[in-house]
C-alpha cells in the first residue's frame, strides 16, 4: 500500500489537525487497537504530514475507544512462517515498518505526547516510551508481553525503556511480563501525569496549548539534544529487528504466537533441554 497525501485512504488511523495540534488515533479498537502493516504504514504517513506541516507545533498520539491505546502486532496477522506477512513490506524483515515508525516518532521536531488511554501492552508500550509525554488515564494498564508470545524489542523497547525507568526495573518490566497501573508507572517515572479517563483527551490538549506557546525552534533543539544521549540505540534497534526476522521463524517463537492464538498455556520448557 503506498499512501499519497489523500487523506481518505486513511482507513486503520484517524488523523486531524486543529489549531496548531496534531491528533493521531488508531482506529482499530476490535482488536484492541493492535497494529498490522497498513496501520504502521498510515502512522508514518501521519507522522510525517505533522513532521512538514510548519502550522503544527505538537503531536497527540492516542487509541481508539476507552479500552486501549495499543497491545502491539495483531497476532492473527502474523503470516505461516511468524512475521507479519500483510501489506508490510520489509521494514526490519518481520514485515513491518515498525523501525521507520520508532525513529519517527522520536525524530519528529516536535513534541509527541501519549494519550494512554487504555492498555498500552508490547508494541504498544514501546510506542508511548518513544513519545516525549506520556498523559495515562488512571484506568491505563502499562506491560510487556513479548517473551510470552515468543518475540521480543531488544532496540529502543528495552535499552531506551531502561534509561527512563532504571536498568532493574526496566528488566522486571521485560523479564516478569506483568501490568502495571498508571499510578505505578507514574511512580517509576514511566509516565507524567495521571488523570481521569473522562479527562484525558482534555489534560493532552492542555498541555499541548502549552507547549505551543513555546518556541518550535527551542523545542526542536531541546528535542535533539535529549535524543542525542541515546542515539546508539538506533544500532541495536537494527540489530533487535534483523535477529527478530530470524526468530520469528522458529519452533520456539511459533509456540508463543500459537500459544496466544489458540489460547491455552505457553510451553517453552521444551526449548530449554
């Protein structure tokens, strides 16, 4: 799928622009608002037309619905051999532009902030770690589960995780795959502000007419010099995404994903004689 500027091709995001506010939603709450190819495609075309739009000083990035802001790849989209085999093109091998998206988001001269709605599990929480702001609902259920469904983000869902909330806590959050509440990723420093989730798109908007009567040119520079500490990690997410392509095809990844799709307990003990 190649999107031009014509915004009705638009059909997994929602995508506006008012007064200087740029509001990007997934729009697939049936499946918890979890992404395929075309949704991560439109994403970056979003992005993008927010990125050259000189009218734009922010970004909102939330979910569709009250039940989450993003649980990650839609497993049942994921092709006979493990990767996403869906209008995806290469991106990384597993069939997504996922890297094109991550680097997006965190180049984008402009402030980004999450409006976590919901569950933001996987994918999905690597997505509001890479935004500049994360605004949750008190609602919002924060976690990963990668190493459950057999499949991992070893680039900036975990090594630029570790910097915001601490190498031992980054590695519970990894390691354990349990959810956490707002408050307790507030605590972690995960997350900026909690509120109620009838105030959430409200609390976002605020905060964004604050930031536009900023300076873009300050903002930008700020931006880029908090980015520069970490731009390592646009390595190892090289890395995480081609060693992901070739796990993806394993026994041991299929029995995560068919683990999760069939829904009954995982087995890995049998990957470990």
């Amino acid at each position: 799928m190649e999107l031009t500027d014509v915004k009705t091709e638009l059909k997994d995001v929602l995508y506006e622009k008012v007064n200087g506010i740029a509001k990007i939603t997934i729009n697939r709450p049936q499946v918890y608002n979890a992404f395929r190819g075309r949704t991560i495609k439109e994403l970056i075309w979003s992005f993008r037309d927010a990125w050259d739009d000189n009218k734009i000083g922010v970004v909102i990035f939330t979910g569709a619905g009250e039940k989450a802001f993003c649980t990650g790849g839609d497993q049942k989209e994921k092709g006979d051999e493990g990767g996403y085999d869906y209008n995806g093109g290469l991106g990384g091998g597993i069939g997504l532009e996922i890297e094109t998206l991550h680097q997006t988001i965190r180049n984008i001269p402009k402030p980004v902030i999450a409006a976590v709605n919901g569950y933001a599990i996987g994918g999905g929480h690597v997505l509001h770690v890479l935004c500049d702001l994360t605004i949750a609902a008190d609602t919002a259920k924060f976690g990963q589960s990668g190493p459950k469904v057999g499949s991992y983000d070893a680039g900036y869902g975990s090594a630029y995780l570790a910097r915001i909330v601490g190498e031992k806590k980054a590695r519970e959050i990894w390691y354990l795959c349990e959810q956490y509440t707002a408050q307790e990723g507030k605590e972690m420093g995960l997350i900026n502000k909690v509120v109620p989730g009838a105030e959430l798109q409200q609390a976002a908007e605020e905060w964004a007419e604050k930031i536009l009567q900023k300076s873009p040119t300050a903002l930008k520079f700020l931006k880029y010099s908090f980015n520069a500490d970490s731009a390592n990690i646009q390595g190892i997410s090289q890395l995480s995404m081609g060693s992901l392509a070739l796990f993806y095809n394993t026994d041991e990844s299929h029995e995560g994903m068919n683990a999760f799709l069939e829904k009954r307990p995982v087995d890995f003990k049998k990957f470990r004689k």
